[in-house]
C-alpha cells in the first residue's frame, strides 16, 4: 500500500509556518473567526484569522480564543487602513501569533518590525507587479490569488499567473484561486508552489460560523450561478447570483446611492472607522486613487451586505462571496475531513505520477 501522506513533500508552509500540511486557510470577512481558524489548524492547515472586519479593542480577545481551542501556529489578517490598525499592529505583535496577512498597505519599516518579533508575512497579491512589490518591501512568502478566486478579483487566471510569479520572485509562493482538493494540491505543487490557499473550501465545512440558509446556498450554487460585477464597490468581485445581486444589477443612481449610504453608516458603527478613516479606506480600495466621497460610501458595501449573508444568516439581501470553486462543490465535511481527504488525494496524484515515470 503507497503511504500517500509521505508523497507529498514538506515545504515551505511547513518549514516557515509550521503546519502539518501544505494548505492555508483563508482570511474571510465575517467567516474566519476563531472557531473556524482552530478547526483548520487543528486538522493539519494554516488557518488566519480574519481581523480586518473587527474593532481594534476585539483583535485580542479574538487570538486568545484561538488560542483556547487551539495550539497549534496561526495567523492573523488586517488592512493597514482600516481604524485602529496602529493598535491592532501593538496586539498582533504582543500576542506573538506565528504570521500575518494583508494585500497592500504596510511598508518596509512596519514588515521589519513583524520580522523583528519573529512574525511571517504573508500578504495576498493578484498581479506580478504587486508580488514583486511586496518582495522588494521584505515579505516571507506570497499568496498569489489567480481570478477564479472569490470577492475582490483579478482577471488573470491562476494557470496564467503562478507560473508568472514563480518566474518573477525568489521567495516562497502559496497558489490561491480555483483549489478546493487534492488534485490542486497535487497540481500546485508541480507548478513549484509550496502548497494552496483556499477560502471558499474552508467556508464549506461544518466548523464554519456561517448560517446553514447560506451555507445550503453556496452547496446549490453551480458555475453558472456564479458571476463577476463590479456594481457592489466599483471594483470587479465575484460572487453567487441572488434576488440582491439582481437589484443591484439593475439599480439607479439613487438607489445606488441610497444603498451605499446606509452601508457607509453600518460599517462606521461595526468598525469605529471615522469619515476620514473611511476616505483613507476607499482611496487604497481605489488603487490610490483620489476617491469620492461617492466611492468611499460604495467601498463600504462589500463587508456590510456580506456581513448580512454570512453572519445574519440572509442570503438573497447580503452578498454571499465566492470563488469560482464553489460551483462543483457539493458538500459539508468537517474541516479534519476536508483536510485529510486533500492529502490523501494529493498524495496518490502524486505517487501514481511517480510510479508511472518508475
């Protein structure tokens, strides 16, 4: 019998990240609380907890419960401009958690300091330019998020532009975008990566905070109920159709705005962000951008409206996020399930493979 756990190699997720299996599990707004992270690590992945959604006074009791089911190595993701992110930098560092993850915001003195603390960065990029960016600015290993992958986008496929990144930067690369089982896995690690990152696979499982409507939604959904718009933000994101996506499809301008305005005001109250954190915000959401102050409110439709599918449990008026994926998965394993079943399949990919050149 072929020991399919030993044919897969150990690499850099293991080395540098210290988890069982080369897999991480995504940071998602609303969905990566501590429950789900633990789960995660405690089968074997990478898990990170998604931080950007919260208060800074909450980052802390939310790694110590972490902590509480869990002891094994996880991560922390924040943005660099949402409110209190100088605090929330303080408590990742004191806290000691084993890496972070972001897109674009800290410089080179702030990746330092993580590093200083023996902290891995691991931040999330969707273009070359971006991944030899971060490089340059002294991350530890990059995320690269191909366009299958879900919320905010890219229009490069992930066949497209890992291979680009592997070509491009000499750090280690984590393949996202697309992966949800072994033979990704198996695939990934041919291209050169050191493992996959996936998102909506983890959001799938029965350790998932996520209402069970929304959760069945996501089950039913196949890839044609699956679609890219960029009328939530102004920016492209892909998720499942549903009677809101639908709406905002077809809206006005004033209903647009309308929407957008009462996001704005609920994500001020979840997030204690002021007006100008707010502005700060949607201009890095815009690239750099000068921003409006119509774009600001349209930055804060995304969490909010997801936030109402995956927290409240309303999956036709919240935005249920998505990667491609989604549509051929069918089912809800336990995230230990899910991870011993990806090995498991990675492993005899890999085996067959080699027997085959034996």
């Amino acid at each position: 019998m072929i020991d399919t756990v030993s044919a897969l190699p150990r690499t850099a997720i293991h080395e540098l990240l210290g988890s069982r299996y080369p897999i991480i599990q995504t940071a998602m707004g609303w969905v990566a609380k501590p429950e789900l992270v633990a789960a995660s690590c405690n089968a074997g992945a990478f898990g990170f907890l998604a931080c950007a959604v919260m208060k800074a006074d909450e980052v802390g009791p939310a790694i110590d419960r972490v902590r509480a089911l869990t002891d094994r190595p996880f991560g922390v993701n924040f943005h660099m401009f949402q409110a209190g992110a100088a605090e929330i930098v303080d408590t990742i560092i004191a806290r000691r958690v084993a890496a972070v993850s972001f897109g674009r915001g800290p410089d080179k003195r702030m990746i330092a300091r993580f590093r200083e603390a023996g902290i891995r960065c691991v931040p999330t990029v969707g273009a070359v330019k971006h991944a030899k960016k971060m490089v340059d600015l002294g991350v530890d290993m990059l995320v690269v998020q191909g366009g299958e992958g879900g919320g905010h986008t890219g229009s490069v496929a992930s066949t497209v532009l890992l291979p680009q990144v592997l070509d491009a930067v000499q750090v280690p690369v984590v393949a996202a975008g697309g992966f949800g089982d072994g033979r990704g896995l198996a695939a990934a690690l041919a291209w050169g990566a050191q493992g996959i990152a996936m998102g909506t696979r983890f959001l799938m499982t029965r350790e998932c905070p996520v209402p069970e409507a929304t959760k069945q939604r996501y089950v039913a959904a196949t890839t044609d109920d699956i679609f890219v718009t960029d009328r939530l933000d102004g920016m492209p994101q892909r998720m499942i159709r549903n009677r809101l996506t639908a709406r905002l499809e077809n809206a006005g301008r004033l209903t647009m705005f309308t929407t957008a305005l009462a996001s704005a005001w609920r994500l001020k109250k979840l997030t204690g962000a002021s007006l100008g954190d707010m502005l700060k915000s949607a201009r890095d959401l815009a690239h750099g951008s000068e921003g409006s102050f119509a774009q600001t409110l349209m930055a804060a439709n995304a969490p909010v409206l997801i936030q109402r599918a995956v927290e409240q449990g309303q999956p036709d008026e919240g935005v249920m996020a998505t990667g491609q994926v989604a549509g051929r998965l069918g089912d809800l394993p336990s995230c230990e399930e899910l991870v011993q079943r990806i090995v498991r399949e990675a492993g005899e990919r890999l085996a067959a493979l080699c027997a085959a050149r034996a």
